[in-house]
C-alpha cells in the first residue's frame, strides 16, 4: 500500500495545473520578474481578501516578522510578549531585531492564553505577538483590549491563518501589522518562498515598501540600511491564482477535518477543539496523545507519516540558550511539544487516504 505522507503539494498544483501553467508562462514571457504589476496586483488582492487598507509582499514570512517589529520601532530594550509554544521564526522576527521574547503559556486551542498576559507586562513592555497557530484564529476580544489598556503594539503572526476569523474579522486585520507566509506548506502557499504583511498604516506600508528594497523609495537614494527582501512576480501571479481559489480550498480541508472529528473515536486520543467565536482553517489537525512518540511509531509502521509540531519549544532551544530559560519553565508548552501530534491533512486527499487514517487511529491501543 502506498505510504500516506504528512502533507503533500503536488495534488494543489494538478487541481489548478492549467491555471498555474498559464500564469507562468505570462511571467515568464513578460520580462519583468521583480516589482511590477503581479506583486502590485497581488498586494491589492490580498488586502482586500485579509480587509486591511495595505498589503506589502516581502520574500518570505521571517522577514514579514522582522519588518514589523523594525517598522514599529522596536528594538534593543523592549520586550514583546509571545506564545510559548510557536514556530521558532516567530520569536526569531523578535530578536533579530535587538528586542527581548517574554514568553506567555498557551490556552487550551494552543493560542495565546490573554488571561495570562497582563501579569508579565512591564515598562519595557512594547508588543504582543499572537500566532494563530495551526490555523485557528487566537482570542482576539481580550487581547486587543490588553494592548489597548496598556498601550502596546499588536502585531498577529499568520503564517498558518490565511482567511481565519474571529467574531467574523479576519486574522491580519486586528494589530497594527499581520505578518504572513507563503511558504509552499502553508495554506495559501506558493511555489518557493513568500511572504507579505497587511496594515491599516499608510506609514507602516511604506516604511516596510522602503525597507524590503534596501531603504530606498526612489532608485538609488537610500534613507535607512535596508534590506532585500521582495516577492517576486513569478510567486505573486502564482500566488494570485491559488488566491482565487481560496474558498473552495478552505472548504475541502474543512470537510476532511470534520470527518476526522466525527469517526476518530479513541479514548487516548484528543481531538483539537474550536474556541466559540473563531475559525480554523485547518492549517494542521493536531491531535494530543500521552503516549504520543509511540502513537508516532506504530503510524509509522501502517504506513502513515505524521510531524510533530514542534518537539522543540523556542524557549528550550539551543539558539535562545542565552536566554536563560529552563525546564520547566512553562509546563503547559512543554506538555504541548511532548503530546502533540499532526496528521496527514492535505488538499486532494482521498476518501480512501482519510478512512486509513482513521482506522490506524481507532485501533491504536497504548
Ligand atoms: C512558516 C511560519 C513562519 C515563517 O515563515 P517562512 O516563510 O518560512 O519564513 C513564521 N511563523 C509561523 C507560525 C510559521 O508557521
């Protein structure tokens, strides 16, 4: 039987390969391949899609994270608080501009716990950073009021949140920036690296439209050391087509998810649950098992790959060694990174590739 692999891109491609192929011929024979009219085009679209004012295109949802902070001034000094348990490139858009990661515990839905915020708040206090992990959207009603009550900064990393909302607001239209990933695996992914941010701020727009192409508005007169850091027009008119069909995208994995809800009955398993008010899009079914590396295993050996996202917590990881973080410094995370466990999910599975799933998974015993 053919092994069913985590995640897989090329059932994406061939359910819009025409499309896709056209588009890129057009770039292609186009000759132009850096900011023009598919990255503006796009910029425009996905605002409208995220309903923010602007959206800047930048290479790739690290760069999204570090321009924010750098945009919003934040630096050597300040401390920005942040989930425990995200992806690394979260904090890493943090540090790499000088400013401190405060680590928060997360909620039962594995987003920020907003209950848990003000007790870390200080004077060096600048920003938060929601991650709306896995695709849900994180609770945002308290959150907002948070920053505003203490005057901070909000800026939402979306990497894994396109078109999730919360009380009926998309995710990236909250804070004073989204931060956004194209990365192939993401759900609005394109077909190499990408990324974008979106903002209500004519200012913010056009501080990061300066910094992603060296500091400079006009060719050749740079007002700031910038940095490179473009989406291109093969990845923006590639991106505009998978754009387009978003919807009905969201709505297929919306479905596999629900079935994965109703027939995945096993008592040491727990299903991910939707917090009332919000949405999921399903970046990751992440289900929780105590004996989780042996669950792995014996998926493994019937065939059925799986991640763990992610075993490793930033704030125990050899890169922020220097930070001074132990074990056992934020139960609730590490408790996370041991049990979690993502499934296969991905566009174009088959009814066939689900029902194996969930059969290894009614059977597993301990
Ligand atoms: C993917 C991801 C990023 C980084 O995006 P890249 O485009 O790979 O740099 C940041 N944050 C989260 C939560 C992610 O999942």
């Amino acid at each position: 039987m053919e092994k069913i692999v985590p995640n897989r891109l090329d059932r994406g491609f061939f359910k819009y390969q025409k499309e896709f192929e056209d588009k890129a011929i057009e770039v292609l024979r186009s000759g132009w391949y850096i900011l023009g009219k598919e990255v503006e085009a796009f910029e425009e679209e996905f605002a409208a899609y995220v309903g923010t004012k602007y959206s800047v295109g930048v290479g790739n949802g690290l760069d999204a994270l570090y321009l924010a902070f750098r945009a919003l001034g934040i630096g050597e000094g300040d401390e920005v608080l942040v989930q425990g348990n995200t992806y690394i490139a979260s904090v890493m858009g943090i540090t790499m501009n000088g400013a401190t990661p405060i680590f928060i515990e997360p909620d039962e839905y594995f987003n920020i716990d907003a209950s848990k915020l003000e007790e870390k708040i200080t004077d060096k206090t600048k920003a938060i950073l929601v991650v709306h992990l896995y695709g849900q959207a994180s609770n945002m009603g308290p959150v907002v009021d948070v920053c505003k009550k203490h005057n901070l900064k909000l800026v939402e990393d979306c990497a894994q949140g396109h078109g999730a909302k919360f009380n009926g607001k998309s995710v990236g239209s909250f804070g004073d920036i989204g931060c956004f990933s194209f990365y192939p695996s993401k759900n609005l992914g394109a077909f190499g690296d990408g990324g974008a941010i979106t903002t209500d701020s004519k200012e913010i727009a056009d501080t990061i439209k300066m910094l992603r192409n060296y500091g400079s508005e006009k060719r050749y007169h740079n007002k700031v050391v910038g940095v490179n850091s473009r989406l291109d027009e093969m990845q923006a008119g590639l991106l505009r087509v998978r754009l387009k069909h978003m919807s009905e995208l969201e709505q297929e994995k919306r479905e596999i998810c629900e079935r994965y809800l109703a027939e995945i009955h096993n008592n040491l398993i727990k299903l991910p649950e939707t917090r009332e008010g919000a949405t999921h899009i399903w970046h990751q079914f992440v289900i929780r098992c105590d004996s989780r590396d042996k669950l792995k295993d014996y998926l493994e050996e019937k065939g059925i790959g799986t991640i763990i996202h992610y075993p490793i917590p930033p704030h125990l990881s050899e890169a922020y060694a220097y930070l001074g973080n132990k074990k056992g410094a934020l139960p609730i995370t590490e408790e996370y990174a041991e049990t979690v466990l993502s499934i296969p999910l991905y566009n174009g599975m088959t009814s066939e590739e689900q029902g194996r799933v969930i059969d290894a998974l009614n059977n597993y015993r301990g």
